[in-house]
C-alpha cells in the first residue's frame, strides 16, 4: 500500500519526534514534513497511527493519505487527539 504523510507541528521538538516515528516505520523523507511509502504493509498501519498519537501536542496538524486500502483511496488525520477518517471509492 502506498501512504503519505505530512504534518504541520507547533515545536521543533515534535518535528523531531514525528520525524523518528516515521523513520523508524521505513517512511522515506521527501520534503520537510512529507514522507512516503509505497511498499508499506496494511497491518502496521494502526502501530504507526498510535505511535504518531503518543508524540503530537493538541495543536499539531498531521494527515496520512492511502490508497489502495480496501479499493479505496483514504485520507486519515488526527483532530483534537482522535483519529478521523474520509474514504473515496475509486
């Protein structure tokens, strides 16, 4: 499955720790704040949302677009601590 992130983050403290998070799940840096997969496996999908859960202060801003996901193309971002998803069939 393919996904991108990107985050938009109020300290540079959090960048740094967003920033590990996705290295550590084999995302690959493509700008500043973006970073992609395009082999990454669908059953580590939830790991990575709560590891980037554990590491954003209330007024950071991250999205994870996926696709394909179920034929679907998905954009998942967090609002106020809880995870929130929109899903476009293709």
């Amino acid at each position: 499955m393919f996904i991108s992130v990107v985050y938009d983050v109020v300290s540079t403290d959090s960048k740094k720790k967003i920033s590990d998070v996705l290295k550590q799940f084999g995302l690959k840096k493509i700008m500043d704040t973006l970073y992609e997969s395009y082999d990454f496996p669908v059953g580590k999908l939830g790991n990575l949302k709560k590891d980037i859960s554990n590491e954003l202060d209330m007024d950071d801003k991250l999205r994870i677009y996926q696709y394909p996901l179920e034929s679907k193309f998905k954009v998942s971002y967090i609002e106020e601590k809880k995870w929130k998803r929109l899903s476009v069939e293709i």
